[in-house]
C-alpha cells in the first residue's frame, strides 16, 4: 500500500500538481494491496464462504495490481517522451513491459485452459506462481527507476 503511496506522491512531484491518472494509479493499486490482504487472509481455510473469499481476493489483485503496473508503465514512457531533464532508463521501461506482455500472454493462456475445461489444479498453481513472480519482477524494476529519486512525504490529517 505504501508502494502505491509513494508511486502517486512521485508523479504528483514530477508533474508538479496532483493528477487524476495519479489518483487512479494509486486507487487501483490500493484496491489490488486490500485484495491481495484478503486472499492472503483466508488461505488454507476451508468452506464454501472462504473459498469464494479466496477467489475474489486472488482474481482482483491479480486484475488490478497488473492494471495499475500498465498504467504506471504508461506515465512512464509519457515522462520520458515530455520530461527530458526526467531520467527514467529506457532499458528499464522496456524490461517492465516486457513483464507485462508475459503476464497478459500467461493471462490469455490461463482463460484458455479454463474454457477449454484443461484446467488442473496443478496447472493452475504453476500459473499463479509465475504471475507471482512477474509481478514483483515488475516492482523491482521501480527500483531501478527510482534510485536517483530520494523524497520524503508525510501523511497529515487536516484541521477542521
């Protein structure tokens, strides 16, 4: 959650005022990190309310978490391309698309077996753990990007 904090306060500072594509990054991330919470919460419990439980945290954070990377990605290549005094690598943007075209092709490749009915329990763990993995993949190239930018923020409540 506070990955997507920071990312939102980030593109607020470089474009200099809060944007609506900052807010939307930030809300779906937020979303994704609530959904993962919940999956998280409810595995290894059995029943019929937690095994929806599960399937609902997995299916949102595994839509929205991917959804926000996109977007973020997006703000990226429009940084590099309007902000030249900006320097995002390039090699690291493509690094990050590359993850999510993998991610979209594991995705395609997953609703296929589903309507196919080709699905199997361990087909569908080697699934969600190599989307797993993409996705934090995906994080560390903010690493990479992030380096050279060092800011801190604080969260204030305001006075009524």
């Amino acid at each position: 959650m506070l990955f997507w904090l920071y990312s939102k306060n980030w593109l607020e500072r470089l474009h200099g005022n809060t944007t609506n594509i900052a807010r939307i990054i930030f809300g779906l991330g937020l979303a994704g990190s609530i959904a993962l919470l919940i999956y998280i919460d409810f595995l290894g419990t059995t029943g019929e309310i937690n095994y929806f439980m599960l399937s609902i945290g997995a299916m949102l954070y595994f839509t929205l978490t991917p959804l926000a990377q996109s977007l973020m990605l997006y703000q990226h290549y429009k940084i590099l391309r309007n902000m030249p005094e900006v320097s995002i690598k390039p090699k690291v943007l493509q690094y990050q698309l590359l993850i999510l075209i993998l991610m979209l092709m594991i995705g395609v490749i997953s609703i296929f077996l589903v309507v196919t009915d080709n699905i199997t329990y361990v087909i569908g763990n080697i699934v969600e753990w190599n989307f797993s993995l993409l996705v934090n993949l995906y994080f560390a190239g903010m690493i990479l990007i992030w380096e050279n930018y060092r800011f801190a923020f604080t969260i204030s409540a305001s006075k009524n």
